[in-house]
C-alpha cells in the first residue's frame, strides 16, 4: 500500500516536472483533441509501475474519473470506470492501447460508446486541462414563494424540436398558442428545453447559441402575447444533450435568466449525476440553484429533473421546487406512457399547491399514439395533477388533438384547486378505476382499459369513497347521465372520465 503510494507520489513528480517519463510506456499524458459531447474525454492520466499504476480519464461531462482495477501489460491498460445512469451496469469495461506514438482509447459511457485516439502531452497541458471542481453551500430550506398552486401548463420544445429548436420557431410557437385558443384554456409557458446555450462570454455569463440572437427579446416576445418564457440547464457541467451547464456558475446563470425575463428554469441533473451521487449533494445542488432564483427577486417557476432519484418528492419543495420528474423520459408510444403515467407517477402525498410530482411532458398530437390512448394520457395526467406542458409542433395541431387539449371540464380536474394527486382505487386484470377528490366535494373517476379488447367496467359509490351516487357526469362528453348508468365499455388503451356527485 505504502510503496504504491509512493510510486504514485513519485509519478507526479516525474509528470510534474513537465518532462513526461513513462515507468510503463503508456504512462505520462494523453490529449484527446476531438472529443465527442457523448463522452467527451479529453485527458488520460497514467502513471505509477506495472501492476501498481494509477489512472485518471477527464472528460467534459464528469470531471476527473479514477480508473479503477487498473492492469497495465504490453502497451495496454484495462480498467473500469464508475457509472452511473444505469444501476444494470454500475461499471463499465475500457481499454487504452498504445497505437503507434499514439493511445487508442475504447469504452462505453453514458449511452454512448467511445473510441477515441490521443496524442502525448506535457505536464502543462495536464493542468490546462484538468478540470476544476466547484464547492456545494449546505443545504438550507426554501419558504414557499405563492407560485404553481396548480400544476403548471404550458409548451416545451423537447419532445418535438429537441435540438432543432430555434428563436423563430420559438416565436411560431407562441403565436400558435395564441391562435389556437390553447393559451385561453391555461398553457401559457413557452419553454425552450435543451439546445440554446452557447459558449460563456470572457465575464463568465452563458450567453444563447447563434439561434437564439436574443433572449431577452424574445422574453419580451413572448410576455407580449400574455405567455411566460422557459429556459432549461443542469447542475452539472454538460446538459443531457451535451451543451454547457451551470456548473460553477449557479448564481451567475439565476441573475442572467432572470435579467432576460425568463420566469421558468428546468434544471436536469445529466451530467451532475457523477458529482451530486447521493441524496445530501442532489439537494443541495437544487437548492443552489433553487436560493439562486429567489436571490435575483424574480418569479420563476423551478422545475427539477433528475429523474426521481432520491425520492425527489420528499424535499422537493423545500429546495424551491415547483414541480420534480419522478421518472426518465417520456416517448411517443404508448407502453412507454403508459408505464410512466401508471405506475412511476410519484407519491400522491408529495403533490399538492405548490409542488407537484411530474411524470413528463405531453406527447399529444405527435402521433406516435392512437386516439383512445392519447385520451388515456389527458386523463391520466389530469387525474394525476400533473403538469401539463404539450410537446407538439402546434402549429399542426389538428382538431380532434385540439379538442383533447382544451376540454375545459378535463383541464378543471387537472387543476382542481384541492390539488390532490389522484390515484387507483382498483384495479382487475387489464382495467383499473383511479379516484380523485375534487374542491366541489365531487370525485373524479377515471377508468382505464390497458389491454387490447374493449372493456366493461362498472363503477358504483364505494369506488369515489361515497355512500350513494346522486349523480355522474361524462366529464369528456360534458354530459350528464342518469345515476343508474354505471357501465361503461372502454376502449383497448382508451379511458372514460367521469364526475361523481353523492353522498
Ligand atoms: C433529459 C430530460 C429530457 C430533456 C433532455 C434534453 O433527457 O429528461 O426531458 O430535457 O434531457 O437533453
């Protein structure tokens, strides 16, 4: 132990020098110049003797990694690195293999596989290149500010324009909620999600990518059509999509949003998974950016996005979340809706006024769904009280998905101001019937068919909690029916909302 030590001591002093001299011959440093944003290495660290070497991989996302269960033999290293956006596979296998004056670098990271092909460089370009670690405050607690008494609703840019998203497009969108009467039935965030960001200017400020020449104009854009603008970073130094984070920056980034006129901020842990890897450095991370939005005395609705971990619902609010993904990302099929809104929806005691469990943004009118399941998403989420943030180009909403949209009635139990995250009362084979109270002292009944037949289901008194029913209503139909009518054939993947009154 000892004498490994001190060859690793004695190998920084020999990389320190600046003459790199190798006591195996992949020891020394290693410059990756063209490194991918999907994993993006830029250093390799070798030093120490034979089976005592130590290593380190830098890279753009994760900062410095240590190479674990390192062997070097013959012109080439084996190791792992630690990984962490797949519990199935908490290592991953790497291999640095000398290639002529070169080092050919192969291993699987994030999603992404690497190969990658570094040059020889200096002690120098080491600390050039070595990442510089930013501290965390302590975790302190956050006073509710007044803002999301109901779940926020609005549009984000991800789940149709992902990067493709621009200034212009931005624009089209807000005048499209305008024109399409969805501003009027509640969605008013405009939010730009992951693509905007552009390099940091010589003071340090993030500045917006050649696409979106100015943000602050665009603001005004927007908040001239009665809208609110949303921009998205990450706690880590690189956001999902490989763009520049907050980082170092926290406080710097909150002042610059704010002084744009942005009034919504998601912040997705991506690369941040690798510092802020338990509980403790998760919520802090948030509240940093969380007390930095309050500092700038702006309103701005605080979305987390970390996927759930850490059982995000539990101290969301406290580190200024209005609302907190409780699941990775949403698709546009319906298996994959249907296991988020079902069944990785959050806990229902977590939500309410103020703070609400996000099972992801809407895939309506991307038609990757039928009809009847798109029905099935509205009436979850609404069931759920969940945020409601559309994710289609919405300047080719059709009519029917315009109608699934702008239900009042269903819009109504989504923002029902008991704020209580409903949830399934029963559930019988491929059918489950989900309850939620509802401020008028009514409940809101939903019954889902998840296989692929139709189905009947019956609902009767005992399934919204009461002792009789005096009345039910067809919340997508905006019809009453009599008492007695408590059967109802629901179509494969299709859902009927109802509206029960009794006592
Ligand atoms: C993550 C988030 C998505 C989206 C992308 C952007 O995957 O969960 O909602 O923001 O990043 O890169």
């Amino acid at each position: 132990m000892l004498r490994g030590l001190m060859m690793l001591c004695l190998g920084t002093m020999v990389m320190a020098a600046g003459q790199v001299q190798a006591a195996t011959p992949l020891d020394g440093v290693w410059l990756f110049d063209k490194a991918p944003s999907y994993p993006g290495v830029t250093m390799v660290q070798l030093t120490g003797q034979g089976g005592k070497s130590r290593g380190v991989v830098t890279t753009a996302w994760y900062g410095a990694m240590e190479m674990r269960n390192l062997v070097v033999k013959d012109g080439k290293a084996t190791f792992e690195l630690r990984n962490l956006n797949d519990k199935a596979h908490a290592t991953r296998q790497w291999t640095a293999a000398l290639d002529g004056k070169d080092l050919k670098l192969v291993g699987d990271i994030w999603y992404a596989h690497a190969e990658q092909t570094g040059r020889r460089g200096t002690a120098r370009d080491a600390k050039a290149r070595t990442f510089k670690p930013a501290s965390l405050p302590p975790l302190g607690t956050l006073a509710p500010d007044g803002q999301a008494r109901t779940p926020p609703m609005g549009w984000s840019s991800w789940n149709k324009f992902a990067e493709t998203i621009d200034d212009k497009t931005v624009r089209a969108m807000a005048d499209a909620l305008v024109a399409t009467g969805l501003r009027d039935a509640g969605y008013v965030y405009v939010n730009i999600d992951d693509g905007w960001q552009g390099a940091r200017g010589p003071d340090g400020a993030l500045r917006p990518n050649a696409k979106f020449p100015d943000m602050k104009a665009l603001a005004d854009y927007v908040h001239a059509r009665g809208l609110k603008l949303g921009v998205y970073s990450a706690p880590g130094p690189r956001t999902c999509a490989g763009y520049e984070g907050s980082y170092g920056h926290v406080r710097q980034d909150a002042r610059t949003f704010a002084a744009w006129g942005v009034d919504y901020l998601k912040y997705d842990l991506c690369s941040g998974e690798w510092f802020y890897d338990d509980a403790d450095k998760v919520q802090r991370a948030y509240y940093e950016m969380g007390a930095a939005l309050r500092a700038t005395g702006r309103p701005i609705v605080y979305s987390l996005c970390e996927y759930g971990r850490f059982e995000v619902g539990a101290w969301g609010r406290e580190v200024g979340g209005h609302l907190w993904r409780t699941t990775g990302d949403i698709t546009d099929d319906y298996p994959t809706m249907a296991r988020i809104g079902f069944d990785k929806n959050g806990k229902p005691e977590h939500a309410g006024p103020g703070g609400w469990n996000d099972p992801d943004m809407l895939e309506i009118g991307n038609g990757g769904m039928s009809h009847d399941a798109y029905v099935t998403h509205m009436t979850l989420w609404a069931m759920s009280a969940a945020p409601l943030m559309m994710g289609h180009d919405l300047r080719q909403t059709r009519p029917e998905v315009l109608k699934l949209l702008t239900n009042r009635e269903v819009i109504a139990v989504d923002q029902d101001a008991l704020g209580v995250q409903g949830r399934a009362a029963r559930r019988e084979g491929a059918t489950e019937v989900w309850k939620k109270p509802l401020a008028d002292g009514s409940v809101a009944l939903a019954l889902f068919n998840r296989g692929d037949a139709p189905a009947t289901i019956a609902v009767s008194a005992a399934d919204a909690g009461l002792a009789s029913l005096e009345g039910v209503r067809d919340v997508w139909a905006g019809a009453d029916l009599s008492a007695s009518t408590t059967s109802f054939v629901v179509p494969p993947q299709g859902a009927v909302l109802l509206k029960a009154r009794g006592r």
